[in-house]
C-alpha cells in the first residue's frame, strides 16, 4: 500500500530563544509505503526522502504574528528520515524525523543545521503563551509535535546566534492519503473509520 503526506499550512516552529515561527507549509508532499508491522493492529509507515518535499521558510510561508521573514531570506528543509507507524484503530502516529536546515542569508553562509525528532499525536508541547498538542487520525487529518536538540555546528557565530545546542520545537499538520490496486481515497477511511474514541 503506498501513503501520501500532504503537509498543511498550520504548522508551527520555534528554534532555540527565538519565538514562535508560523509556517504555511501547504506546498509539501511526499509519498511513502506502509506494511503490516510485526505489532498487531500497526502498520509500517515509511517516506522516501527523494520523494519528500517540505517547503522553504520564507517570506512566502513564514511569519512571526503577522511580520513575515524578511525577504532575501530562505531556510531549506532538507528531509532525510521520515518514518514510523500508526496504529489502525486508535489513528495514533508516531514518526521519527531526521533532516538538515540550511539558510541562504545575504552575505553569510553558516553551516547546516541538523534535526532529528519523534512527532506524535501524543504530544504536548507549552512554550511561551503557546501550547499544542498532537491530534490522531481524524478524517485525514493528524497533527504531530515533538521536540528536538540541536547541537552546536562548531561555527562560532552560528553558534552564538542561536545559542546552540538548544532546544528546537515542531508542530506538523497534514494530511494522510493511501492508495491501493489503483483505489484512492484518505487512510482515515479505509483504516480508522470511525476515528479515535
């Protein structure tokens, strides 16, 4: 059975002291495989990093309230892990995340940043005035957090800006579609019909 992640644009980001980053992330997508896994009533999810694209923050996607980054400013999301499971019943996800973030900044070239995570319908995250919490399966829908440390690159001023290691949270809401023998339809209708109790 093959999955589809389409990424939503209601996620969320927040780096180190920086605060909350709004990040419409509408244009991602990428599609995987999911097998039975060896636990009853799980199945295997795994995406392929060379059919994963998350889009760039940017002034197009990315704001802090209603200030966007300014332009001329890129951070690229470079996936290299997604995968992990969900639970057929109960519409729990549990994916671990490994990738690169590299800025494109006028006149700097800092090094990749690397982070790697378990996102969650179960989890919670309060930062700040902020709290959120992971959704499971419901119609298609699931929203996962987690957290993250990064370490420090060994760049003296990458790591002065961002006060690294620190601590990096992430809010991922998307949508799970399948498709199988040629049948498409949303993971949530075949596998979760009646979604989580």
């Amino acid at each position: 059975m093959q999955v589809r992640l389409d990424t939503r644009k209601d996620c969320w980001l927040a780096v180190s002291y920086m605060p909350w980053f709004q990040y419409d992330a509408s244009a991602g997508q990428g599609r995987g495989i999911a097998t039975p896994s060896e636990t009853p009533g799980r199945l295997r999810l795994k995406f392929s990093p060379s059919d994963l694209h998350i889009p760039s923050l940017s002034w197009r996607t990315t704001s802090v309230g209603i200030v966007p980054l300014p332009p001329g400013i890129a951070i690229h999301i470079h996936p290299q892990v997604l995968e992990g499971w969900m639970d057929e019943k109960t519409g729990e996800v549990q994916l671990q995340y490994d990738s690169r973030f590299s800025a494109a900044i006028p006149c700097y070239s800092p090094p990749s940043i690397h982070v790697a995570c378990t996102l969650s319908t179960e989890g919670r995250i309060e930062r700040g005035s902020r709290e959120f919490k992971g959704l499971r399966l419901q119609h298609g829908h699931v929203v996962l957090v987690g957290k993250a440390t990064i370490p420090a690159t060994g760049h003296w001023l990458t790591d002065t800006l961002l006060q690294l290691p620190a601590q990096c949270c992430c809010v991922l809401s998307a949508t799970l579609r399948f498709e199988e023998a040629g049948q498409h339809g949303q993971l949530q209708e075949l596998l979760v019909p009646e979604g989580p109790e």
